[in-house]
C-alpha cells in the first residue's frame, strides 16, 4: 500500500522535473537545533558503549535523527551549491523521528514526501503556485486509491503581517502563534490569547479573527473584502501606509497565486486567510490542505515560502516546499477511504511439486517465467496438490501451473476461475495483471 | 544510482516470489540486545526533553535504532505469524545504524538488502541452495551498472563443528571466531589464538587451519578431500563417530547446495570451508560473496542458516537469509567499477519561456507532455535563450522546447546534436530513452 502510494507520487514528482534527493537521517544537533517549533522533538543519539558518559558532550555536539527533510535540505544546499543548477528542485521521501510521547494516531516514526525548489540569491514567485499545483495533482493521482478530492487553502504572511501592524499590534509571531490554533480550541480562547499574550485589545482581537474568517476563490474577491475589512477597522488602504503596502503584496502574490491555479485546476487552490502556519521560517505564502469529508484528519500536506532558512556569508537560498504526511494520510486512506492492506505474494503462478526429485523441473519452469518478466515461485514441499492449491490461495497467487509427467504437457489452473489449461513456460501470460501491493508496513 | 540499484533488485526479488515488507527503525532495547555480535553497536534514543534523566531508564526498556534486518524480521514474524503463510519469503531493503566510531569506507548510516525464508515450525533445506542463488542471479542484474561477477562461498557450521569435535576441541563457537579472522590477519596469527584461547594443541590448531583451507567446486570433489582430511587426523569415518556423523550432516547439504547451483547456474556457488561468520545465530549453512577482482572489499552479500533466532513458547521459526551491505556495494561501484553518480534532472525536456507573461503557454505545453509521461520541465525565468539552453544543459535535460510565437508552431531541439524540428506537444517522443539516475544520496 505505501510502497504503492511512494511510487506514484515519485512518478509525479519526476513528471514535473523534480530530483530525487536522500539525505543521511543522522544530522549534527547543531543544524537540528537551528529552526523550526519541531525542533524541541528531537530524538538524540548515544552509543551503546557511551551510556552514563553520553551529557558530557553538549547537545550541539551530539547526534539526532532528523525530524523533517526542510532542514536537512538546507544543510545540503549549502554543503552542494557549487554543483546544483538553480533553481534546484527536488523530491525527497523518507522517514523523520520526532521525540514526542507517542499518542493515539501519532508516530514517533512516518514517512513524508517532499517537493522544494531553491533559488540561488533569489526565486521567482510563480514557483508558489506551480508547487501547491504538483502537490493537488500527485494527490489527484491517489484519489484511484479512495483518497477524497484534495483542496489547498493558501495565505499570505505579508498580508497577515501588514493587517496586525495596520491594527497597531507588535507581535506579529505571537498572533499567528495563536491564530494557528484556530480550528483546534475555537475563537474565543484565540481571542482570549491574543488579548492576555499578545497585548492586543477585545477589539483589535475580534479584528484579527474576522481577517482569518475571509475566504476566496479569485484574487478580486480577495481584494474586495480585504480592502473591505481594512476600511472597516480604519486602517487607509493608500500608499503612503508602510502596514497597508506589506499586505498588499502579500495580497497580490496571494491572488495570482488563486487565480493562475483557477486557469490551470479550477477549485483546486483557495485563499484561506486563517492558515498560519507554526513554524518560524515562513515568510511569504503559507499553505495547508484539505480533504473534502476528513476535516477531523487537519492538513494533510503543508508548506510555504521560506526566505531564510538556508544562507552561506551573505549569499540567501530562498525555497518554496510542501510536504505530505505520508504516514498519517496512508493510514487514513487504510482505516477510512476503503482502502485495504494485504499480505499478498507479488508472485503471478505458484509451480507446484509432484515429487521432491523433480523440483528441478519446477525450478526450470519458474525460471522460464521469470525470465519473461512473469514473477511466479515454486511449492515449498511436495505436499499434496490441495495443500500446495490452498498455500497459493493464502499468499493471493491467482495460478498454479502443473509440470507435465510422462510426456504429458504442461497445465495451469486459474485458482479463482477454476479454468485449466495446457501452457508453455516459454510463451504463456496471465489473462489479467492483477495490481498488486508489494510492500507491508510494521 | 543507489535508486537504480534497489529498483533492480527489488524486480529481481518479486520475480522470485517474495514479499516485500518494512519494519521500524525504532526497536525496543530488550529485542535489539538479545543476538548476533553487532549488539554491541546499537545506538540508543534519548528524547531532547529527557536529556539528563535518560539513565533512570534501563537499557532494554529504552528505544534503539535497528542494526540489521534480521532482528526486526524475527519479532516481525512472531507477532504476525497468525496472518502469514508458510514459509514465508519476505525482502526487506531499509536502512540500519551501528553505533561504531566512523572509520574510513565505514559507514554509521547505511542500506542493507534482505531476503529470508522463515518456515512455521521446520523450513525444507532447498531454500538453502535457492536464496543464494537468488541473491547471484540479483547481483547478475547489476552488472549493467559495471559490478564484477560475484561468487558465493558456502561452508556448514555443522561441517565445522563435527570436524572439530571430531580433533577433540570443545570451545566451537571460540574457534569459528577465530577462523572468521583468517583473512584479516592470516594464518599464524589465527593459529596462535587456537592455541592461546580455545585449548587447542599446535596439532589440532593446524587442522583447523587445513580445514579451511578446503575448497571444492562439487559435492563429489568435497566428500573426497574432507574424508581424506579427517584420515589424516585421525578422525574415523565411520557411522559410529558421533562427531563424523554431524560433519557428514553438514556436508551432505553443502554438497547439494554447490551441486544443484552448478546444475543451474555453474560456477555460481562454491564450497569454502574457511567461511565462518562471526554472528551466534548460525546453525547450518553459511554464505559469503566476493567479487572477482575485489577480495579487498571482503564480502558484499552474507548469510545462513538459523533454527533458533525466533520462537514462541514451543513453536520454532527457522530461516534461511542472506544480506547484501548496499551502501558499500553502491561505494564501491561509483569508486572502483566505473559507473558514475550525477545530478541530472529526470526531465527529458525544458519548456523555453519567452517572456513571463507567455509563462502559462510553456506550463500547457509541459504539462500536455507529462500527460503523455514525458517529464517536463518549465524554464526558470524567461531569460536570454542562450541561459536557458545551458539550465538545460547543467541539468542533462537533452530536449528545449520552443513554444510557437505568431501563429508559428512549436519546435523542439536536441542539444546534444543540435537537431531543431518542428513538434506537436499532443505527439512528439523523444528520439532515445536516457536511463536516468534518479536519486542522489548524501
């Protein structure tokens, strides 16, 4: 199941011209420790030989598995920037750690599957929506495994920034802290935060939970009713204000950002102006996604623009990425979309064994089909016909082919249908190519 | 590279019938510290939030990361052995960890290639000869990428133990230590050790040493050596010696391994009796592999036999397996065998952008070719042609595809012969498929 999800977003992903990056899960703490709220979830490593010595070396110093790919990316942007081309696009899907208390639906251990573009100096804003694009088209793609229709909400933090400083409020990391837990407590506890933690008053507070109320589905409504609630909290929406200018361009990055995903996936991209976003290092676009009927799941795929994250002297590597929750969205797509894990061989045709002195002449004709691209595997005893039918059954294998004895040909039994008929190991195919998973998860 | 290198051997494995399964990284300690000589090498997990206090917790109770794959198949199978059918031949490529101090060529991180059988209860000895030979036949794959032919070396433990009863010694697992140290450090050396610390006369240290020096290339040729072998140490032949009768054992099955491997695939497998491996859990069969031209790589692919690794209550689950050391083998191909690791886009086409307001026509025409899984990039910026040709270029994209302007069609040119043609996005193929590496690992 998850190997199946894995392969279809690669192919995607390499669609569109993405890299396939993997990176060592064992970073320096020092880069682990950099950035990101995540970063108190940390598992650090010690060697066996080293328990009770391990707190003499400063956690910087340590080892720690990595607990997102946007980090170590960073790292080795830096470390390879003479041999990239930028922009530098890649795709990277492997297992992070977080050092959490494991708690009903959460790993300590999942899988992501991110997609970032690097720039070099600088990158050109249009990759803000070809990503949240790719994104709702490898999830577009899941869909055949049961997965409901994928919807990115999208914001801006320039806009959110230049309406809270339009307001008067000064800390702006601390409002979209708070706004970030919307949808878990509500809006009267946000309320109740921004005033007692952010120093905002009843009524700049209602004013910031009425902006994360704004929805829009083109960049002239967003305009319109921001413009809109502006005017209504007396903030002057002309040029000589510096707060009103920042908004505004997030605002306009914003609206191409809908409207270009409008032209190209109608309904596929919104702006969804409460989409926050925890972690530190955005800086402009913010984005979080939706499946239709699975709210109660949260946002499985996010991301944004980060200016910042990753630097060499004075020289900036700005990026744009997302990434998928793999594990949580395969397990949903497991115990809710109808999807279903099987222990099933990815074998076609079971050879069964008349006697143990001829399992080389089953060998041969497994090889044979082997060879043809034809996986099939061979009786592990020469058990009675029933019981090499009924293992074949158990592993999901839907022919077993019986080797001709006395001069007799070859026959093969479709096990489901019951057909049976002779066949050449040289020029036989199934009738059906069964799609079949291949790898179990534990 | 490496991608190409697991895509190939997983193709090879499910041609053969096994399931692919994946296990968590995370293992408690209690199952980590229970076999094999590689316990001692665990690194252990402390969450950031509990550094200081880690030490409260003993070591079994904490969390470690996996050394090997065999460990995490045994408890896999235990807890499932409810759903899964017998025997059951499963392959496993993940990465594992060892807490060792970082040498030259010696990796903390590193990919290991599994396959096993495990049986319910007994496991038919044909698995003995049929994993190594899958495991020829997967490294017979990888010779496109420029790896020498590899040949596997098996041996018995139980061979070994019968001889060396047969001479007297009683300290086997000491002395199968020391062999396993024979190529590191020569014969002299490994003789004293005999001596010094399992009990052995300098008589019997030298027939543990003409043991391992016997190698035969069929069962006949083995018989005969060995018997003559233990003749000339005074070990009798005959059914009443307990001790022969165990190395007779040992060398019935070897001889069918190296004798039924020559029936399928000659010189594939030989008999090698200096083959000791270090690891406790062996209990029949064990396996090395070497290259030809590379004996100072020492093994790429180990294994064998063991009865005893898990169990439940009563129950036995024996197994065949054996492990190839990915990372190393991939090292070692990009080092000494030629082939070569690149940072090339998977794309087989650059969409050219003249102008940013013209953007979405190059976004159509790419994503009109993807459509049609040709993977498509879009020009960074709608710079100079010139700087688009050599994006192109630097990213060993061989097509740029020039969107028509003017009512003009489109045209598509192959930079690497300079060809220019006029295309249809709805149509047009490339001329050749590049095989393309897809992942680079760091």
């Amino acid at each position: 199941m998850e190997q199946r999800v894995i392969d279809t977003l690669r192919r995607v992903f390499e669609l569109n011209g993405f890299l396939g990056i993997e990176t060592r899960a064992v970073e320096q703490g020092s880069s682990l420790l950099k950035k990101g709220e995540t970063s108190k979830e940390i598992y650090l490593l010690s060697r066996l030989q080293e328990v009770g010595q391990e707190n003499d070396t400063p956690v910087e110093e340590r080892l720690g598995l990595h607990f997102d790919l946007t980090v170590p990316l960073s790292r080795y942007v830096v470390e390879h920037s003479g041999d990239l081309a930028f922009p530098f696009k890649r795709w990277q899907i492997q297992k992070v750690w977080r050092g959490e208390r494991p708690q009903e639906g959460r790993f300590r251990e999942f899988v992501q599957a991110d997609i970032d573009v690097i720039g070099n100096g600088d990158l050109p804003d249009h990759y803000e929506v070809e990503l949240p694009l790719v994104m709702v088209t490898a999830l577009e793609q899941l869909r055949e495994f049961g997965l409901p229709k994928a919807t990115v909400h999208a914001n801006n933090r320039k806009l959110s920034e230049g309406f809270y400083r339009g307001l008067g409020l000064t800390d702006i990391e601390g409002v979209l802290r708070e706004i970030d837990k919307l949808d878990k407590i509500g809006a009267d506890e946000v309320s109740k935060l921004l005033v007692e933690g952010c120093g905002a008053s009843e009524a700049q507070a209602r004013a910031c939970l009425e902006l994360a109320e704004l929805t829009a589905a083109n960049g002239t409504e967003l305009a319109e009713k921001f413009d809109a609630l502006c005017a209504a909290h007396g903030i002057a929406t002309d040029g000589s204000n510096e707060s009103y200018a920042l908004a505004r361009e997030g605002l306009d990055t914003l609206a191409m950002i809908v409207d270009e995903a409008a032209r190209i996936r109608p309904g596929s991209v919104i702006a969804d102006l409460k989409i926050a976003r925890g972690l530190d290092y955005y800086t402009g676009s913010v984005y979080e996604t939706f499946l239709d009927g699975a709210a109660s799941l949260g946002s499985i795929c996010s991301g944004g623009r980060y200016d910042n994250l990753a630097s060499q002297g004075n020289r900036k590597y700005p990026g744009v990425g997302l990434s998928i929750g793999l594990s949580r969205l395969v397990s949903y797509m497991l115990h809710t979309a109808g999807a279903h894990a099987s222990r099933v061989s990815p074998a076609a045709v079971l050879v069964a064994v008349w006697n143990e002195d001829e399992r080389t002449a089953s060998n041969r004709i497994a090889d044979a089909l082997r060879a043809r691209g034809i996986a099939a595997d061979v009786a592990p005893t020469a058990a009675k016909l029933g019981k090499q039918i009924k293992y074949a059954d158990k592993l999901g294998i839907p022919y077993v082919w019986f080797p001709g004895q006395d001069g007799a040909g070859d026959e093969v039994k479709n096990i489901v249908s019951g057909d049976q008929n002779p066949a050449d190991a040289t020029s036989w195919r199934p009738d059906t190519v069964v799609a079949r998973q291949t790898v179990v998860i534990d």
